[in-house]
C-alpha cells in the first residue's frame, strides 16, 4: 500500500492561510479597539496556560494572570505545538497558531484542515490529522517562527474519517484506519510511505501515546493495540468489553493510562475505571476510583514520578502508582462537580506541566495551580472573564 505524500514550503501554507483569513484578521490595536482582543503585560518566566471559553481564548501567566484576551466564534480546542511556546487553536479552516511569548498574540498563521481534529506531538513531530479528508500534516515544530509555517509533509488517509497520527523518532508514521462510520486498526508507513505493517484488531481505535523505548499504543474498544519493531500486536481487555479511548504516556514508563468503560450501554460522560496498559509486560490492569467518584477524559495526566493523576468529580486530584494501581495521595482542589450533558460542555479539566498540575474550576471561573510534590494549592486566579473549557499549557 501506498500514500502519496506531499511536501509544502511555508509560502504555500500563508497563502492558504491568507485567503480563508482575508477581512477577519485584525492588528493587535484595531482588536482591542473592537473589543475583539485585550492584553496586558506578561511576566517572560515559566508556564503559559491557554484556556478557551466561550466566545474567546484566554492566555495567562504562570502566576495565573490573564495576559491576552482574543476573541474566537464557537466551540474551539487547543493543544501544545510541541515547542513550548505555540498552542494549535482549531478553526474552520484548520489550526491556527497562537503565540504564547511574552506578547501572547493569536497570529494568521493556519495549518489548513479540513475539519481539524487532533494533534500530536512526539519527539521533533507534530502530527495534525484532518477528519473531513483524512490528511496527516507533519512538521518539525522547533521550526515554527510567529507567523511563519514550517515546512510540512501531508499524507493521505485511504478514507476520512475521525481519527489520529503518531511520528516515531525514526520516521515512521502510524495512523488510524477508519471510514466516516467506524474505525478499525492503525497502518504503519516509512518515510516513503511506503506501508510496512497494519492491523485491523482495534475496533473503534481511539488514543494514543508513545511509551518507554518509543513503543506505541492505541486504545480500542476490547484492549489496547501495540506497535512496536515494526509489527503489531494486541493486549486485551479484562473485559468483554473494555474501552480505552484516551491514553496519558510519559518516555520513562512502559505503562500506558487511559480512561476504561467495560459497560457498552453506559450513559453520560462520567468514568470511573482506569487502564493501566504496560506495554513492555503485555498486562492489562484496571484500578478503581474511589465510591462514587468518576471522571471525564479531560480529567487524566501523569505525575513527575510517572505517576497517574485524576481529577475526580469530588474536586480532589487523587494519585495512584501505574505499576501497582495502588492510591497514593489526595488533594481536595475545588468543590465537587457532576458530569457534563455533553463532551463540549465546560466542565473541571486538568493539565500537568513538570510538577505542576492545572485544574480548572468552571463553577468559580477561576483556574488553580497545585504543586504534586508538595500537595499544595500554590496559585489561583481571579475571576476570569469567561467560563473555563478547554485547557493547554506551553
């Protein structure tokens, strides 16, 4: 099997990028005359937290000051770009770059993508699949530069559909295998994209990470699928059925943690199992959340210790050792919360960036920083303009 792939000069993307932009982009002083845009001077040091709400994008400090207020239409997700400083904002017409430095700014600068979906980064790559065509955009991310695009090399699905794409360090491409009404595997392809390997044993393949000794894993509805050596295999679920649909991986554990529903006819958005998937031994484990408290797929990170971290809907980050399922901490950060009525709605979301953990609290629109060596609540913002959702940090 072959995939054409296509490799673009920046000039070809800006210019993409210009014409869908044409009549909308406005300088960051007609903005904040228009009310689309407001900003105020950002310390240069540590973290910067992106969080979207509705009707706009908030940039703050990591002492959790808001920084840069720009305004967006509709539902929108971000995610990191993988060089620390960009964060990729979907639109209609693909990812645009907003620039988190020390005059955060939404730029004109768009990967175009149709129907933008996720974005993944690993090692040097990021990877931007496209769910209205199928298309794969791939780009060194150190090589972005403000309002300039790196070069990029697309790759063609052989049907759209919802799906994902993981660079390894030696160039190999994994991606999803799906139409537009199910999903079935991952296909490997070198870097002539030529296809090498492909397994169609991962229904509804959903997630997806790179463990220790660049090991990949993707989550399924029976268990988990595992690339490794150039071939595939499978590890199954404890369960019948047993979905994983978010994985959480870190390059010093083999251990992959992801959200696990063994109930096909549950309903609502709230989880309260855990896969712990250790590649390297082919085990597949699940630990419980404490009674009566669940989670959502917004809700899971890894520790400094590679630890597995979950925001429960009692408004405590609780820990738990991936080698052993075993708790390890507590921290009570907000109030309780109840699941959402739908995926998009604002709900609590947690990110962790070194020792840091970020947890929204949409009831209070405010954001808290907590510190996982210590325990401790370290920060939190004022009320924030708008009510929290999406969350990246970079």
């Amino acid at each position: 099997m072959t995939s054409l792939r296509t490799t673009l000069a920046p000039a070809a993307l800006l210019g993409a990028a210009a014409l869908v932009l044409t009549g909308c982009s406005t300088s960051p002083a007609d903005a904040e005359a228009e009310g689309g845009r407001t900003a105020t001077a950002a310390s240069t040091d540590g973290d910067r937290i992106v969080l979207t709400y509705d009707g706009g994008l908030l940039t703050l400090d990591q002492d959790l000051r808001v920084v840069a207020d720009d305004g967006i239409d509709g539902f929108t997700r971000v995610n990191p770009a993988g060089d620390g400083r960009h964060v990729l904002v979907t639109v209609p017409e693909g990812f645009r770059v907003l620039d988190t430095a020390a005059d955060p700014a939404l730029t004109d600068a768009v990967f175009p993508a149709d129907t933008g979906g996720h974005a993944v980064v690993h090692g040097e790559k990021t990877a931007l699949f496209a769910d209205g065509s199928g298309d794969v955009t791939v780009f060194d991310h150190d090589d972005l530069d403000g309002d300039t695009l790196p070069d990029v090399e697309t790759t063609e699905s052989e049907a759209a559909h919802h799906g994902v794409a993981i660079v390894l360090e030696d160039g190999t491409l994994l991606s999803t295998i799906g139409t537009e009404e199910s999903r079935s595997g991952v296909r490997a392809l070198d870097d002539d994209g030529q296809e090498i390997a492909r397994s169609e044993e991962c229904p509804s393949v959903h997630g997806e990470g790179a463990v220790e000794d660049e090991v990949a894993v993707f989550g399924c509805t029976d268990g988990a699928l595992v690339y490794q050596d150039g071939a595939f295999t499978k590890i199954d679920a404890p369960t019948e059925y047993g979905r994983t649909g978010n994985l959480f991986t870190t390059e010093d554990s083999s251990v992959a943690v992801g959200d696990y529903n063994d109930d096909p006819d549950s309903e609502g958005y709230l989880l309260d199992q855990v896969a712990l998937i250790d590649a390297a031994a082919g085990e597949y484990r699940v630990t419980d959340m404490p009674e009566g408290v669940g989670f959502t797929f917004r809700d899971i990170a890894r520790g400094p210790a590679d630890e597995a971290v979950i925001l429960g809907s009692d408004g405590a980050l609780h820990t738990f050792d991936v080698a052993t399922g075993e708790p390890i901490d507590t921290v009570d950060v907000i109030d309780a919360w109840e699941g959402p009525a739908e995926w998009q709605d604002a709900h609590p979301a947690l990110k962790v960036a070194g020792d840091i953990a970020y947890v929204t609290d949409p009831a209070e629109r405010k954001i808290h920083a907590v510190d996982l060596t210590t325990g401790k609540v370290v920060a939190s913002s004022d009320e924030l303009p708008g009510v929290p959702n999406e969350i990246a940090v970079a």
